[in-house]
C-alpha cells in the first residue's frame, strides 16, 4: 500500500508539472486550468495503480470516461506519467491539426473513450459500456469523472437511474466536488447539498473521500467490490489545488496565465514534485 501510495504522489506531482508546462505551449491561450488541478490525484490513482489500461483486448481493458472534458489536460498529463501517451504529442497541445484538444475527443487509438465537449453524455455512455460488459460477461470496469456542476445536467440523472436499475456494478461514478464552476459557486448556482443521501436514494453505493489523498483513495479499491450497486465516488477537491492564487477561484476555470503569474505556477509546480 505505501509503494501505491507513494507511485500515485509521484504521478500527482508530476502531473501537475506537466499541466502549469502547457502554458508555454499555448502560448498566451487560455486554458481550462482550474477543474484540470482539482482532478489531478483523482487521474493519478486511477491510471497509476487501479485501471488495468495496458492491454489492446477489449474485454479485458477497463475504460474511463472524463465528462469534465474542460479538464483534458489532467487526462493527456496522467496519460503522459503512466506511459500511455507519447510525451512529445504533448507538446502539440491545442495546436492546428493536434489530436490533442482543449475538449477531450474522442480518439479510440489514443484511448479516449468519448468527447466531452458537450457535458453530461459521458455517463450514459459509460452505463452502456458497462451494459455491455455485464450482457457479454466481460471482466473491465468503467469509471467516468465527471464534475459537480455537470451534475446539473438532467441526463446525468437519467443515466443514475438507468445504472441502479439494471444493477451495474461494475460502473464507478467519480464526482470532482470543488464546489466550483465557470460562473461561482454550485452552492449559489444550483446547490448539490447532501449530495450522498441524493445517489443512495437512487439506488448507488456512495462513499465521500478527500480527492487529494491517495491513501484514502487506493483504500476504496484495495479490496474488490462484491456489491451489486454501481458505485459513486464524491471525492471533496479544491478546484485549481496546487497553485495558490488559483485555489478556490472560479475566474481560473478558463483563463490566460499572464507572464507573473506562469512564472509563481512553475515555481509552486515545481516544488511539489
């Protein structure tokens, strides 16, 4: 458990490393840096140490969706730190012809289930993927990442219901809760208070976990669920976590890093690692 906990860390800091590196690549663009931090532990404990992705067979291959599209370059970065992606298309972030967009596409070559340009599709994809597996007896697990003010969108709950009525459990849904979105707070904007009691009620095993501690989250999967709930996972985040002018900010959802500022980002990235 401490060498999990420890690779996962490691990923995390790099990660975030990575992401603050983007901006030279944009080039005085904005980019989408608040909801890509928050979710950074999230990726590095999913990809790091409980997904088996380094496989080409389908029915053994577990899939995750990122609904938070917005935060793409937490996936490509995690992506990056675990082997899966090619560090030099990194750099073709967002430029002209690149794979590799400011809104996650989907890309069955690079391993991206499903765009989330559009919020809120992502879930309903991954109850049919995990529909799939359960009808043809395939062992992978589908776990999406979506955001807590993409709960507001009705066709997440549609997809809730769907999965607890047809007993899923081998789909994981992951809330980033920072508590934050593009216009202020989801407190203000459309408030997900008791947030667990509202998807035990529809029928999901939820658990609430810190989404910046690895340890506490490797714990949830260091034992296989035998449930026959699908399970939700709201993981309490800081939005923009790591770089302190960004933290609990919601201007910093999207936005250009000014010259300053990139360079008190690097600094702060930096030192984490």
């Amino acid at each position: 458990m401490d060498d999990s906990v420890k690779h996962c860390e490691e990923i995390a800091a790099a990660m975030r490393k990575d992401i603050i590196e983007l901006a030279d690549v944009l080039e005085g663009k904005a980019g989408h840096w608040g909801g890509a931090l928050s979710c950074v532990e999230i990726l590095a404990v999913l990809f790091g140490e409980v997904m088996n992705l380094k496989t080409t067979d389908f029915a053994q291959k577990d899939k995750f969706l990122l609904s938070k599209g917005h935060a793409s370059m937490a996936l490509y970065t995690a992506m990056v730190e675990t082997g899966l992606l090619n560090r030099e298309l990194l750099q073709t972030y967002q430029k002209d012809g690149s794979r590799l967009s400011d809104l996650a596409v989907a890309d069955s070559e690079l391993g991206v289930e499903c765009s989330g340009g559009s919020l809120g599709i992502n879930l309903s994809m991954g109850a049919g993927l995990a529909l799939l597996a359960k009808r043809k007896g395939y062992p992978y697990h589908t776990y999406v990442l979506v955001g807590d003010g993409e709960l507001d969108e009705g066709s997440v709950w549609e997809a809730i219901m769907f999965a607890s009525q047809q007993k899923l459990n081998n789909l994981v849904l992951i809330v980033d809760a920072n508590g934050l979105q593009s216009d202020g707070s989801t407190k203000d904007i459309l408030s997900w208070e008791h947030l667990a009691d509202r998807l035990t009620a529809f029928g999901w095993e939820t658990i609430e976990t810190n989404g910046h501690d690895c340890r506490e989250m490797l714990s949830i999967w260091e034992n296989r669920y035998a449930g026959h709930l699908p399970r939700a996972i709201i993981a309490h985040t800081v939005k923009g976590k790591g770089i302190s002018f960004m933290e609990n900010d919601h201007t910093w959802h999207d936005r250009a890093l000014s010259r300053d500022f990139l360079k008190q980002a690097k600094q702060e990235a930096l030192c984490a690692c």
